[in-house]
C-alpha cells in the first residue's frame, strides 16, 4: 500500500514544538528513520541541509542523509536513485518548484521517489515540496483573489497525488485567485491550496469498494479544498488577463483535525481528540467526589476538613499539570 503524503504550505515551525516535522519523523519510523533530504529547490547552500539534518535527528531519526541533483544527468546518477530506495521517509525542502521539477521528474532520482512511496515509504515535502506532489503543478504566477487568465503557469509534477493541482503558502499570498483559475481550465482537477504551518496529510485507506485517499489536516491554518466537478466558466474564451467566470465551484476550508475523502470528494466527520490532561482532571475530579461522598455517609469529616481536603488536591492536580506541560516538547 502506498504510504503517507505529507503536504506542507511552507514555513513549518522549527522552534517550538515542531508538531508537523515530528509526525514526519513518526511516519518514518520513529527511532528507525532513515530519512533522505532533497534540497534541490532551493537556492541555499548547505545551511539548509543543517537546519533539517539537526530538525530530524532532535526528534530521533536515526540517519540523515542528502540527495542533492544540480541538473537532469545528476538526477540520472543511480547511486542517488538507490539511496532514495533505502530510506524510510523523503523530505523535499523549499524553493522553486519549477527548478525542481524541472531537474527530477522523469529521471531515475524521479522514479525512486514515486517507486519509494508506492512501496509504503512516507514522502514529505515543504512549499515547493509540496507543490511537485501532485500531477499538476503550479509553476509560478502572481497572488489576488479574483481568477484571471493567464495569471498562472502550470508543469507536470511528480504525480503521487493525481487529478490534483497544489497550491502553498496559499492564504499567506493571497492565492485564491489562480488556483481558481487552473481549475476552472482544468475542471477534472481538485485544487489544494495549503496554508503556511499546515500540513495536508494523504493516507490510502482500503474499503469495501476500493482504496480511498484520505486527507486530514495538521497545523495551525487550513487547507482550501476547490471541486469544481459542477463548474460553470467561460475560461476558454476569457483574453489575455481579463477576469474569469467560475461558477459552481464547491468550496472546503478544512482547518486542523479535518478530514476529507479526496477519492468520493466529501468531507468525513471529524475524530473528537481528548486531551489528555483534561482527561486526567476528570478522573481526579471524579475520585475526590467519591471520596467526599463516602466521608459523608459515615459522617466522620466536617466541612472543614473537606474543604482543606479539596485544596489539596487542587494543588496536587496543579503540580502535576504544570510537571507535564514543562515535559512537554
């Protein structure tokens, strides 16, 4: 079965709890990860291998290592596709997507990454990472919410998202405007457009009529689903970059802990998470009225003591939550 797609909108939190970068390294394989880092998109040196080598081995990842094609015969290198085919998770870093599109899709470095994830390996990828995930891909183009034509170009991708088009940094850049116009010239395509700090995750589940593809949100902002399966639009006759009509364009804006079946394309009810230290105040809570109803019946505790018993325990639970979120990264 295919593995996990982590599809970032950029911009992930690297100070702080690092909550995406972290279910990457868990989807990996935790303690086992053997992650490779493809930084071909951007224009950094070897600072931006550095800031995800030490990110990934500060969560646990057992081996970083680096495939890093500066052109199309460098991606042909089979001792680059192998070391692809021996990692557990892929990691796509930022940058031009155009660059790294340009330099890796239909070579044997290309191949291995669609290889790897259909063989169940996890595959992330940060901005123009995420962009390259899908079967179409957003070149480059300007920001706005109104859809013109020609406001944007699109180039293949990698395709381990297909009849998609991702979009990123998206409500950051004001980008409603051009992935409204790839679809509305593209109405078989569903239109991703992800947050910065956000995470669209895709897992292949097996149900009674088949594999569906189910995405669940992950981050602080939202992930923009457009269906235009219904649309109405006059883009193939819209000149040069005069305003598009896209009408019937069904719109989700899914923030964390959403979920959506892109196969059916609807929305899933959403799981109820518990916190845990709510939940654990709960049962505290639960024992001291249990308590006191048992000091009552036998009549041997005035109000007092159990006022003061109260307090205590109060303060008990205060400590404890306090230990835990001070434990917590």
């Amino acid at each position: 079965m295919s593995g996990p797609l982590m599809i970032i909108g950029g911009a992930e939190d690297k100070l702080r709890k690092r909550r995406i970068l972290r279910e990457f390294v868990s989807a990996a394989g935790g303690l086992d990860a053997r992650i490779v880092v493809i930084p071909t998109a951007s224009s950094l040196g070897q600072e931006i291998v550095d800031v995800y080598d030490a990110l990934f081995r500060a969560e646990g990842a057992a081996e970083v290592t680096v495939v890093r094609p500066h052109s199309r015969e460098e991606a042909c290198d089979e001792e680059l596709a192998k070391r692809i085919g021996e990692a557990s998770g892929i990691f796509m870093t930022g940058g031009n997507q155009l660059k790294l599109s340009a330099i890796i899709c239909g070579t044997p470095v290309g191949a291995a990454i669609v290889a790897a994830h259909e063989r169940g390996v996890a595959v992330a990828g940060t901005s123009a990472g995420a962009s390259i995930q899908s079967s179409h891909m957003v070149a480059f183009g300007v920001g706005g919410a109104t859809p013109k034509q020609r406001m944007t170009q699109v180039a293949a991708g990698l395709g381990l998202l297909q009849s998609t088009v991702i979009d990123q940094h998206f409500d950051q850049r004001n980008r409603y405007g051009r992935l409204l116009m790839i679809v509305s010239q593209s109405p078989s395509l569903l239109g991703l457009g992800v947050d910065e700090d956000t995470a669209a995750i895709v897992e292949t589940h097996e149900e009674l009529d088949g594999p569906h593809e189910i995405m669940r949100v992950v981050g602080r902002g939202s992930v923009t689903v457009m269906d235009p399966a219904n649309l109405v639009t006059n883009a193939y006759e819209a000149k040069r970059s005069a305003p598009i009509l896209a009408s019937g364009v069904i719109l989700h804006v899914l923030p964390d802990g959403a979920r959506f079946d892109l196969t059916t394309r609807t929305l899933l009810p959403t799981v109820q998470v518990v916190d845990p230290l709510e939940e654990l105040e709960m049962a505290e809570a639960g024992q001291d009225l249990r308590q006191m109803a048992r000091d009552i019946a036998a009549a041997d505790a005035s109000p007092t003591s159990l006022r003061r018993r109260l307090r205590r325990s109060r303060g008990a639970r205060r400590t404890i939550r306090a230990d835990q979120e001070k434990n917590t990264p």
